[in-house]
C-alpha cells in the first residue's frame, strides 16, 4: 500500500492550537501535543475511492513551547477572493 502524506503515520505527534492574545478568536500559536499515532488501519469500499481512516494513538506527555504561527489571509479574506 503507497504511503499517503494526508494520513497520519505511525510516530505523528498530534499539534495543540490556542490564541493566547484573545482565546476564541482565531489561531496564533501551535505546539506539539501529548498523543503520538501508534497504528494506523485504512478501510475501503470496493464501489468508491473513499477510505476511512482510524488512527490508534497513545499518550505521551510533553513539555513543549509554543510557537508563533505565521499569519495568512484570514477564512473570510479568502471566501471574498473566490466569489
């Protein structure tokens, strides 16, 4: 089976994303997160090209910073480009 890099893979760490200026109004800092992937199982249907993908994960606590993300057009800059 072709490894897919939209699916998570065994030893992805799952990412944590807050605004620490103004909780609940967007997203400015991510960090790493306290589970990591331990197994990954895909289903298909023998009629579609969907899948359903489960990831099997465990926890793993850590201590990690968080990190400025770099900034983009906001969701709604981005809808008024398209119409």
């Amino acid at each position: 089976m072709e490894e897919n890099p939209e699916i998570p893979q065994v030893g992805d760490k799952t990412r944590n994303y807050e605004n620490l200026s103004d909780p609940g109004n967007g997203v400015t800092h991510g960090k790493d997160g306290d589970w990591v992937v331990t197994r990954v199982q895909q289903f298909f249907a023998s009629d579609t090209e969907e899948r359903i993908v489960v990831c099997y994960c465990s926890y793993q606590p850590v201590t990690s910073d968080w990190e400025v993300l770099q900034q983009s057009e906001s969701v709604n800059q981005m809808l008024a480009t398209v119409e």
